[in-house]
C-alpha cells in the first residue's frame, strides 16, 4: 500500500510541472555519459568535462527549443495522433543533431562521419516509425472511448467500449463501461418509475371515480325524490355506506404505502407466537369462508419459538393474505394456511386452489396498484394495494415475502420472519 502511495506521488511531481522531466532526463544523461567515458574509455578528467559540457548546452537548447514548441503548437493540436508523431520525430531529429555535433569533434575522417550520420538516420526513422505504431495502438483505444461515449450520448445506452491491455487506457475503458451499466440501469429503474407513475393515477383516479360516481348518483336520487319507497332508501344508504368504508380503507391504504415508502412506519415490536396470531385471523375469516363455501384450515408446527413483531402489522398481512386467497378461489374450494421453521426463521404460506397467477404477473405482483389478469381482477374488487402494503410490512420486519403457483395449481403466498434471538 505504501508502495502505492509512493508510486502516485511520484508521478504527480512530475504531472505538476512537466519540465521536470526533461531537467531530470538531462540530468541523468550527463551522468551516464561521464560515467561511461571514465570506467570504458579511461578518458581524462579535461575531455570529461568537455564532453559533458558540449553535450549540456546542445542538450538544453534542443530540449528547450522541443519544449517551446510543445507548448506553443503542438499542445493545441485537436489531433492526439498527430502530437505523438510530431513528438517522436522532434526527438529522433534531437537524437540526430546530439550526436552529430559530438561526432564532428570525433570522427577524422569525412567518410566515417557521413557514414555514422546514414546510420544514425537509419535508427531514427525505425525509432520514429515504432514510435508512431505505438501512438496509433494508444489513439484508438482513445478513439473507440470517444465513439462510445458519442453513443451513449445519442441515446444507445447498450454501447461499450472494446477492453484490451491493463495500462490507463484499458483502466478508463473499464471505469466507463462501469459506468455505461449505471446509466443503463438508471434508465431502467427510471422507466419503470414513469409506467409505475402513469399507472398509480389512472388506477387510483379509477377506485376514486367509481365509488364517488355511485355516491353522488344515489344522493341525487335520494335528494330529487327519485327514490321514495323505504326498503329502496334504505338499500342506496347500505350502499352509500359501504362505498364510504371501501373510500375510507383506500385513502389509509394509500397513507400506510406512504409511510412504508418513506420509511416513516414506526413498528413497536415485542415477542409473539406466530402461530397464534394465525389461528386468530383464522377465526376470524371462517365466517366469510363458510358463507362463500370455501374449506379454510391451517397446519401450524409445533416447534414455534417466539418472534419480535409488531403484532396489529403482521394481523393486517395475514388478513391481506387471506383476504386475496378467499376472493380469488371458487366455491368448493380450499384455502390452507401452514406454518413452520425453516431454520432461523419461521415461514407462513397461504396456499388456494384458484386460478394462481399468471406467469407474466409473478414478477410484479407485489407492486402497489398492480393488478394482472388473474393476479388482482378489478371485477373480484380490491384497490391491488394488498400485496404490496404486505411486502413492506414483512420488509420492515426484515423478513422477504414471495409469490409462487403450486404444482397442483392455484396461488401460494408466503413470508417468513426470524425468530427471536
């Protein structure tokens, strides 16, 4: 790790003040040159310092004169490529120029000195050609990123970047495709959101609508004289009355999601025994299965412990639980309830013989309002808030809820929270 640190500090030395390099490389070219003529060539300290003296004051105009140009010109080139070709053969013409002057002073004979300088340019033009081979394999790793980053910018959030290599390039090309993800996913979530959202007013205009539209039709009846018989007045108040009740359980409905969503639900938990809190909301849907002529029973094991809950919010899953397994299964039918341990939890499924879910609602049945064709009918009623108030109860209690036919057929509904440590 401190090697690390070390590492980046180093460079960022340089990347503070980039003339540093070229001091530092000057400076180390100096000092290998020296060293090299006095341990191989034994040469005197007075062409010693000749040498390096010479070589100083060429290297520093050459390097300086490449650096004012740089700065000048090259930098503001809009083409990468071509700063790196411009690069690499300034410093193949530096390289050049360096060792000819030393030459002149070296070589006695003309034909030696223009033979050295032929070679020399030999290894340039090789040196340069390498040189712009590399740049071109650096550019495009640029280019491909600038292109993708153009798609995504267009709108084609599925565009990435080809990975080849480990160096920066490669790193910056991981980043973005990391990021390209990200978006992909944000542009999701925010489509869902957006058909979540048309969706939740055209339904929730509808369970407002339709029950406000029969009340005030039967009001003005009532209030026009339209309906004058008892037993009819009578009836349209029953109806005026439970339609209030189902707006009344709506709206709480809506504010408990509400409360769920925001976090703002505040559940007083203490230790209770699932299994009884079963039994009761049992007992009191029997009634209403026995009017409809459905079998309700339940199966609850014998090895419960305790769990911490908020008692009054798991009764209210239970009942939403029961309340979708009664309305969706038919006459005859079977609504069983079982409860067990399954490890450190304990489970609770609700399981009918009705129509189950359609495979194309499973992964949605849980979300507020949704109703699928055979997931949540408008003609069997319900505002479809059921399902989703219970995953955000049995959620706030840290515990998951799913959704699943049986093998037999009909629904199975289940949760499971767990047990009290």
């Amino acid at each position: 790790m401190s090697e690390s640190v070390s590492h980046n500090r180093f460079l960022f030395w340089f990347d503070q003040a980039p003339w540093r390099i070229l001091l530092t490389g000057v400076i180390v070219a100096l000092t290998l040159a020296a060293l090299l003529m006095w341990q191989l060539m034994q040469a005197p300290s007075d062409e010693i310092a000749t040498l390096v003296s010479t070589l100083a004051i060429s290297s520093l105009l050459s390097l300086g004169l490449g650096y004012i140009l740089y700065r000048r010109g090259w930098a503001r080139f809009t083409s990468l490529t071509l700063t790196l070709i411009l690069a690499y053969v300034w410093a193949a013409l530096l390289t050049l120029f360096n060792v000819w002057v030393m030459a002149q002073q070296m070589f006695a004979s003309e034909h030696d000195l223009l033979l050295s300088g032929v070679l020399l340019l030999f290894a340039g033009v090789i040196a340069t050609s390498f040189g712009i081979f590399v740049a071109a394999t650096v550019t495009d790793g640029l280019r491909q990123l600038a292109y993708t980053a153009q798609q995504l910018a267009e709108g084609n959030l599925t565009a990435r970047v080809a990975v080849s290599g480990r160096d920066e390039v490669a790193r910056v090309a991981e980043s973005f495709n990391e990021m390209a993800v990200q978006l992909q996913q944000a542009a999701r979530q925010r489509e869902e959101l957006d058909t979540l959202r048309r969706d939740l007013i055209a339904w929730t205009s509808h369970d407002l609508r339709t029950p406000l539209t029969s009340i005030r039709a039967m009001i003005e009846a009532l209030h026009d004289g339209v309906v004058s018989d008892p037993e009819t007045t009578q009836r349209y108040y029953r109806t005026i009355r439970n339609d209030v009740v189902a707006l009344n359980s709506l709206i709480d409905d809506l504010f408990e999601l509400a409360q769920l969503d925001t976090g703002g639900l505040v559940l007083e938990k203490s230790l209770h025994d699932l299994g009884d809190l079963v039994s009761d909301a049992l007992e009191s849907f029997r009634a209403l299965a026995e009017q409809r002529g459905i079998t309700l029973d339940g199966d609850i094991g014998a090895d419960m412990t305790l769990v911490s809950l908020n008692a009054a919010k798991i009764s209210r899953v239970l009942a939403n639980l029961l309340s979708n397994a009664l309305r969706y299964t038919p006459a005859q039918g079977r609504v069983h309830v079982a409860v067990m341990r399954a490890g450190n939890h304990v489970q609770v499924l609700v399981q009918d013989n009705g129509p189950g879910f359609n495979t194309t609602d499973l992964p949605r049945v849980f979300e507020q309002f949704y109703r699928g064709e055979q997931a949540r009918s408008r003609a069997t009623g319900g505002a479809g808030l059921g399902l989703a108030i219970a995953r955000g109860i049995v959620e706030a209690h840290n515990g998951r809820i799913w959704a699943a036919n049986g093998a037999a057929g009909g629904a199975i509904v289940g949760f499971e929270l767990p047990l009290a440590k």
